[in-house]
C-alpha cells in the first residue's frame, strides 16, 4: 500500500511550528456546543454500553427520516447502517461486495483513503479521468471505456474531494444507468453532501431502481465532527446490509455509542452551524479565487466541498515538488495535486477550511513563489469549475 502523499506533507508541516496549514481536510470550527453539551449529559445518563452492530434503533430512525426527506424516497432504517465514517463504510462495503480479482473504478484525482482501503482488502483500482478541462466532472463515455470485465464497483463522489465538481443530475442517472447495463454497484461517497455553493447536490440514489446505489455519508464535514467517527451507509440490497452487518460485527462490535448520541443531537437539533458553516466556505472561496486571479493563479472554482485546486504548473512542473518547496522556503503547507493521482499533476489541493487570514496570507505566499520561480506574466484565467 502506497503512503498517502498528504501524509508526507503533513509530517514536513509538523515539524515547522510556523507552517501554515492548508493541507488538512477538516473544519476548523469545533463541534457545535449543543451536540457536546448532549453527548455529555448521555455519557452521564449512561449510554455508554454496546449498542446493535448495525446502530442504535433511534438513529437509524432519525437517519432514514433525513435520507427520505432529501432524496425522495422512502428509506427504511433497516437500509441504514450506522458506520464509524464513511471510509469505515466504504471500507465494509469493498469487502462486502468485492473479492479477489474484481476491480473497483474511482474517479482520478481521486482521494487515497478509497484505494488504500481496496489494497487492504485485496482488490484491485481501475480510474476513469474527471479532467480538469471539463471542470472535473467525468463524461459517461470516459466512464464506460474504463469499464472491463473486472470492474464490479463504479464509486462517484460529489461533492468532490479534491476539486470542489458537483455532478450534475444528468451525469448522476447517467451513471447509474450505465451500471445498470453492466451490472455494477454504484458507490456514492456523500460526505460533502451539505457543502454546496449555490448548486443543488444530488444523490445517485434517487435514480435507482434495483438496489444497485450504496450511498455513504458522514457527520464529519457537515458537523464538525471529525474526530467523533460516525456516519452510515444507506443500502437498499437487503443481502448487502446484512452483510453490513456481519462485517462491522466482527471489526468493531457497534459504533460508539455516545457518538451515536452526539449524532442524534447534531441530527435533531438547530442547523444554523451548518449554514453558517457553508457560507464562510464560500466567501472563504471567492477571497481566495480573487486573490488568485488578482495574482495571474489559475484554479478551478470548486461548486462544493472546501477545496480548491491550484494549478502551480508555470512555477514547477510537479506539484509535490512545489509542495515541498513552498513548505521549505514560506511555511506553508498544500496538498500535492499528485497525491490524488495522475489527473492532480502540475496542481496543489488548498483547503478552504483554513482560518480566513491564514488561507489568504498562505496564498499570497504561494503566489510570490510561483512568481518566483516561474514569473506570472501571461496567465490569469480563471477555469470555471462548471465553464
Ligand atoms: C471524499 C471523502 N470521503 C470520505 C472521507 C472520510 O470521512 P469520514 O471522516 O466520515 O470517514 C473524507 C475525508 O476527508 C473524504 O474527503
């Protein structure tokens, strides 16, 4: 299994207490003070015993309302399966539905946990291209060439993580209809669901209608919670979901049960950290897009999640290489487009979770470097993530 190329950069960062960081993938606000202020009166109250493997009966309860209000249609909390993350998901989802020899198709860029968690399980990547000069959103027709007779899994993610692509609806049906002609499972990795500027985020699973779409989502983007570890899996193959089950029986025994209560309060309660959350994101990104372009810094303008691509390809051709550089010589710290494969190259991810004043003076940083090293003199442009 290969080390996630975040990762390396991560370590560089640590060891310079005056890095900033615009690396990591988590929101820089706590969790919301009543979902701890619950949590901690349940801890007290006593829910700190095991609970089913599959989830408390309450939250499957709460979750199968939330899913059907959003997408639509009626979901029961059988179908929902109650995971520490949606990786944890995914991961449980690989080895439910896949063996040796069967091949899953992620998206390139793409983000490593997804194929760190198929090495582990002993199955084999394929890629289809979300290319840059569409705004990332993959065609169906580069999806379907990279299908063969391996392929048992299509995963789609949007939002998308690292470029921002939210997926139209069209391309979504086109998706599923595509698996279902080659009788493939859609993995739909939601966790950004809630992090959307101004487009509309839409689940594959509204156009499924043979239980082929297994939906994952999370608790920790949307409500700061990251290191509570919880999310669910929505599946609708009655086979799967017991297998679900089997699986998270013999890894973890259940999920936590006073995350589950803390899940339930973020659930249930007021959802203006939300909001509140999704338009600093946003401002956050267009800050971020005009100090660029003020800078002659192409980037793609990402529609959802908070990342954004920054093409550094004029300074240095290799964006690990720039990574590590600008590490070095301004203390900053990015992602390197490469750490998300082939489709990042030439390009860092900069999360636009950062505090506002850190992201902007970590940008112009960036910027003086690219200047640096690679003069900005007849860039400029924008690529519009949706041009
Ligand atoms: C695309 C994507 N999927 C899954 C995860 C992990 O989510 P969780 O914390 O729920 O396991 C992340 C976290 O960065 C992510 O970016």
């Amino acid at each position: 299994m290969q080390r996630s190329g975040i990762r390396t950069l991560m370590e560089l960062a640590l060891r310079d207490p005056d890095c900033l960081r615009l690396e990591i993938g988590e929101p820089d606000v706590p969790t919301p003070p009543h979902v701890v202020e619950a949590a901690a009166a349940d801890a007290r109250a006593g829910h700190t015993h095991y609970t089913s493997s599959v989830g408390s009966p309450e939250l499957r309860a709460a979750l199968a309302d939330t899913v059907s209000a959003a997408t639509g249609t009626a979901v029961r909390p059988d179908e929902v399966i109650v995971t520490h993350g949606a990786m944890h998901g995914l991961a449980m989802a690989i080895n439910a539905t896949m063996g040796p020899g069967d091949e899953i198709l992620l998206p390139d860029p793409e983000f490593p946990n997804w194929r760190m968690a198929a090495v582990a399980a002993g199955v084999g990547v394929a890629t289809y291209p979300a290319r840059a000069a569409y705004g990332f959103v993959p065609t169906l027709e580069d999806i379907e060439a990279a299908i063969t007779t391996r392929t048992k899994v299509i995963l789609v993610n949007s939002p998308n993580n690292p470029t921002g692509a939210v997926y139209p609806a069209e391309l979504l049906a086109g998706i599923v209809a595509l698996a279902r002609r080659h009788d493939l499972w859609v993995f739909s990795d939601e966790c950004y669901e809630s992090i959307t500027f101004g487009v509309a985020h839409r689940s594959p699973s509204v156009f499924d209608t043979d239980a082929r779409v297994i939906a994952f989502h999370s608790f920790s983007k949307t409500y700061a919670m990251t290191g509570w570890r919880l999310g669910y899996v929505v599946v609708r193959d009655p086979v799967v979901a017991g297998l679900l089950g089997q699986v998270a029986e013999a890894t973890i025994a259940c999920p936590s049960a006073i995350s589950q209560r803390a899940a339930l309060a973020a659930l249930t309660g007021p959802q203006g950290a939300v909001r509140a959350a999704v338009d600093s994101y946003r401002e956050r990104r267009d800050a971020a897009i005009a100090l660029l372009t003020t800078r002659g810094i192409p980037c793609a303008r990402p529609d959802g999640a908070f990342y954004l691509m920054v093409d550094v390809s004029a300074a240095v051709a290799d964006g690990q290489e720039f990574a590590k550089r600008l590490v070095a010589e301004a203390h900053v710290a990015v992602a390197p487009g490469e750490a998300f494969g082939p489709g990042g190259a030439g390009m860092v991810r900069v999360s636009l979770a950062s505090e506002r004043s850190i992201l902007l003076e970590g940008l112009s940083r960036l910027a003086d470097l690219v200047d640096a090293w690679g003069g900005a003199a007849d860039r400029g442009v924008v690529v519009g993530a949706r041009a």
